[in-house]
C-alpha cells in the first residue's frame, strides 16, 4: 500500500516522524513519502523509523505557492534531500513562516486571544509555525468551537487572525524540486475551494510550469472528483499521485494509506522516469 502525502509534527501534524511511521506500517503502508509543509526536518527521523519497520520511505515535502492570488499546494518527491536549492529555497518559506506568525500573532490578541505567537511557537516546538497551531490555541481557549470553527472565523482570507503573505512562486518550487532531481506533484486538486474553472486552470499553469503529477486520489476525495482529476490529467499529460493528505489520529475519517487505488489508465508517478527512491 503505498501513501504519499501526510504531515509530522516537523509542521502540522500531531504525530513526530518516529510514530506517523510506526501507524503507517501498522495500517499496512508499505511505501511512504513524509511531505511536511515547507520542511525536509522529519526525514531523517522518519527514514530511521522506516527502517526499523522495513518500510520504504519516499523524500517528500508540501512547498507553500503563491499564484494568482491564491495558494496552492506542490508536493515534492523522490528527491536529494542534501540538496541545496531545494532546502535554501524552503530556508526562505521557513522565514517568512516566523515572521507571519508574529504578524498573526499581534492580529489575534486585537481578537481576544493572549500570547498568540509565544504559545504557537511553544505547540509547534522545532517545527514549522502554522494556522493549524493557532486553530488549536483558539480552540483550547474557547473562542472556537473546533478547528473548522477557528479557521472560518479568524484564520481565512479576510478574517481577523489572516495575514497575507508571499510563498514561492510555481515555477520557483518546481524548479527547486526538479534541482533535487525530484517530481512535482500538485496536491489536491479539490481542497482550495475552487470552481472548475479555477481547479483546471491550476493544473494548467502547473504544468506550463514544469509540472509532473497531479494528486488524484487523497483521503477525503469523492470518487467523482477522483474521476474529474483523472480527465484533467490525461489533459495535460500529467501522472497521478495517491496521499492521504493525514495530519492527525483525531481525524477519524480519515487513516494512513486510507487512499483508493490509481486507476490503472493513468501513469503512476512512482513510474516517472524521474522517480528515484533516495
Ligand atoms: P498554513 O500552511 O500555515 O497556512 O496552514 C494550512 C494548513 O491548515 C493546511 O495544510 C491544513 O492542514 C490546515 N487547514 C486548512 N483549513 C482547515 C480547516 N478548516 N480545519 C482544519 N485544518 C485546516
Ligand atoms: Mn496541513
Ligand atoms: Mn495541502
Ligand atoms: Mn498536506
């Protein structure tokens, strides 16, 4: 069974990389890409524990883009994690993390909530700073009723708690990733709340851009959607990728390789002839 999109808590994810693998392997993963939010940090405690359950452990990451005014969500895989364009662009998202999550901060003690920023950055220890770390503050201190709550109210575009910012460019991410001689995959191509109109033209301008898959099915994909993003693949040429998009045990409907099979009409992105298992 294979997985290639969940998060540790080198950035969202409630797990560290050492037990997301011990539950990868015990829901039956045979192969699995750990694709933090703009980090490489979780690997190499990943790649340990992979070991250790004789699991195969992909390179990955889930680099933050700037687009057309929107955000979209490259998925990095099977690249040289030593490699330096690769982790000085991420270097660059890491910074612009910190210092949107003190402007967040600022912004959400205006709102109620005390001690924004030293909390967050406290919740997220040595990992990245997200809105998901705020969400819980918000949650933990009764201002929301749960995390889709605090994300309606305060942390989304034109809410009190949202600062805008500027991620890499598509063609910058892509670039660093194909630098490391690794695939670009774009995430989800259902999870930015986009018409079709918009979705197609995401995967449009991802692939002009050099893009190599698209994310066909995830965790929480409809089987419609599913063959929508099939169409959109075969349209630009584009292979497909599977992840469960996992973040946290507490998402019940959602589990580690909870993903439905590839069709078997489309290439698999594990087939590429990029693909290399680093
Ligand atoms: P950030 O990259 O820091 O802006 O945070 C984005 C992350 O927030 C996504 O990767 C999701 O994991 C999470 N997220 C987005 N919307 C929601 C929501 N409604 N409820 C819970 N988590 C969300
Ligand atoms: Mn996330
Ligand atoms: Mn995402
Ligand atoms: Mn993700």
């Amino acid at each position: 069974m294979i997985d290639l999109h969940c998060h540790s808590t080198a950035s969202d994810g409630r797990l560290n990389p050492t037990d997301l693998v011990a539950r990868a392997a015990a829901f039956g993963v045979t192969t699995l890409a750990l694709t933090d939010h703009d980090t490489l940090d979780g690997l190499p405690e990943a790649r340990h524990a992979a070991h250790e359950h004789g699991l195969t452990l992909i390179n990955g990451v889930e680099i933050s883009v700037s687009w057309q005014r929107r955000t979209l969500h490259i998925v990095g895989l099977a690249f040289d994690a030593e490699n330096t364009v690769l982790t000085d662009g991420l270097a660059t998202l890491q910074a612009a993390r910190t210092s949107r999550a003190e402007r967040m901060g600022h912004k959400l003690a205006r709102a109620g909530l005390a001690d924004g920023y030293a909390r967050a950055a406290e919740l997220a220890g040595a990992g990245q700073i997200t809105r998901p770390h705020f969400a819980r503050l918000l949650v933990a201190d009764g201002l929301c009723r749960d995390m889709n709550d605090a994300f309606k109210r305060y942390l989304r575009p034109g809410k009190p708690g949202h600062v805008g910012i500027e991620w890499a460019s598509l063609e910058d991410a892509i670039g660093w990733i194909e630098d490391a001689g690794g695939v670009a995959v774009l995430a989800h191509p259902f999870g930015y709340g986009f018409t079709g109109t918009w979705r197609r033209r995401a995967v449009a301008g991802f692939t002009q851009a050099g893009g190599h898959g698209l994310e066909i099915c995830t965790g929480t994909t409809h089987i419609d959607q599913e063959s929508q993003a099939h169409r959109d693949a075969r349209d630009h040429n584009l292979a497909g990728s599977v992840g469960s998009d996992f973040h946290a045990p507490e998402q019940i409907w959602l589990k580690l390789g909870g993903v439905r099979a590839l069709p078997s009409s489309l290439p698999a992105i594990w087939d590429h002839p990029r693909w290399s298992v680093g």
